[in-house]
C-alpha cells in the first residue's frame, strides 16, 4: 500500500473519531439539558406536594379551633360535671347498701342464681364509689369538655344534645344494660322464677358501669333500662332476638340500638 493511501485512511479514521467524540458529546450535552428541567419538575412537584399537605393539616387546625368551645364555656361544663359527680356519690353509697340487702333477700328466697348475679351486681358499685373517692380525672385535656354537640336525642318530649364522648356513653348505657338484662334474665330461669324485669333490682338502679362522667346520670338510667329490658327478654327466653353474643360478651343488635338511640348528627 503507498504511503498517500495510508495516510489518506489515518486521516478518515481521524476525521471519524473527531467526529464521533464531538456526537457523543452533543448528545450526552442535550441529554444534560434535558433531563435538567425534569428533575427541577419533579423537585417542584415533590415541594408543591409538601406545601399542599402542609395547608391541609394548617387548615384542619384551624377548623378544630373553631369548632372547640370557649375556655368559659369548658370551665362551666366542668364545674356542673364535678357538681353531678358529688350527687352522683352520695346516691351510688345508698345504692350500695340496698344491693347488698337485695342480695340477702335473694338467698332467704333460696334463688341460688339470681343470688349470685345480685352479689356480682353488688360488688360493681362498690369499686365504682371507690373509683368516685379517688377521682384524679384531667377535666383540662378532656375533649368531652371542650368538643361542642354533634348530635340530638330525644327522650320523652325533651329534646338534647351531646357530643361524640356523650353518644359513646349512651351507646354504653344501652349495651350494658342488655349485657345484664341478659344475666339477670337467664338467672330467673334457671331459679324456676317468674318474668320480671321491672323486679329486677339491677333494673331499678340502672348505675352497673356508670362513672359519672359524659352524660346526666337520668340519661344513662334511662338508655340502660331499654337495653336491659330487651336484654332480660332475651336471658329469659334463651333466645336473640334484640342481641348477639361474642367472646362471652352480649351486646344490642345495630339496628336495635341505633332504634334505641336514635342519634340525629346536627347541621
């Protein structure tokens, strides 16, 4: 091969490889520019996502604020709860007494089983007014006393309202007085005894479970006895018409509590 000719290709090659570096820079170039203004995209994306979640959780507060009753209006619900509280006492250490004088009266009347439920009854309001003795309850951070109604409920004519705190514990009036209806009912039974709820002293106290707090104490008697009621039905009959049972546990059906109750939200 002449020398010209080798020169002439060492030149081609050199001329290829110039060019090829100068393509492969272009391009790595242009992909540097390109895939620049989508990241600052993403990156934007991402802050204007944060910024998003930040108004949000901002705003919810705000709402929570405006939606929380005033420190007057908390103090005052405390004050009338501290005051129900000591009423509440008084009347649960007389109730005390006459569980025990019911319990007795079961045994002379040898209903073995209605006995035994009457001194398990017995024994709830005891560890109740001891709880009330030593009530260390933060009224401050409670939401019950700082959460404005969300519902309304009417019993007999009167129409109330409560919160949410306040309808969890009619809810829980309701199903424990089935949970000891139903005791009470099969206790009957089982001693060959006649139908009689309204005899039951569990009925006529309707205190099982009661803590004071959330609801007056003619409210959650009152919820208690309706569920009760259905509760002894139920026990009596050994049946499940108004409840259901799990995990040893007898409770309302939905539909019957939410009957019972009648929850209305408010506007």
């Amino acid at each position: 091969m002449k020398t010209s000719t080798l020169t002439r290709l060492g030149l081609t090659v050199a001329m290829s490889a110039a060019i090829a570096s100068i393509s492969f820079n272009s391009y790595a170039q242009h992909g540097q520019d390109v895939s620049a203004p989508h990241k600052a995209e993403a990156q934007q994306k991402k802050q204007d996502k944060q910024e998003s979640k930040d108004e949000k959780k901002e705003s919810k507060e705000q709402q929570k604020q405006q939606h929380r009753l005033s420190q007057e209006q908390q103090q005052q619900r405390i004050r009338e709860q501290k005051q129900l509280l000591a009423e509440y006492n008084q009347r649960i250490a007389e109730q005390q007494a006459l569980a025990l004088r019911n319990a007795q009266l079961m045994e002379q009347q040898k209903r073995l089983a209605q006995y035994r439920y009457q001194q398990a009854y017995y024994e709830q309001l005891r560890q109740q007014q001891a709880q009330l003795e030593n009530d260390r309850h933060d009224y401050e951070n409670d939401p019950y006393y700082y959460t404005p109604p969300a519902y309304q409920y009417r019993r007999g004519a009167t129409t109330y309202q409560t919160n949410q705190y306040g309808a969890d514990r009619l809810r829980q009036a309701s199903n424990t007085g089935y949970q000891k209806g139903y005791e009470a009912g099969r206790a009957d039974r089982q001693d060959n005894w006649r139908f009689d709820y309204q005899g039951s002293f569990a009925y006529q106290d309707a205190n099982y479970g009661f803590d004071g707090r959330y609801v007056e104490q003619d409210d959650y008697n009152y919820y208690f006895r309706e569920g009760f009621q259905r509760g002894y039905e139920d026990g009596y009959y050994g049946r499940r018409t108004y409840g259901t049972s799990a995990n040893g546990s007898n409770s309302l059906l939905g539909t019957v509590l939410n009957m019972i109750l009648n929850l209305q939200p408010l506007q």
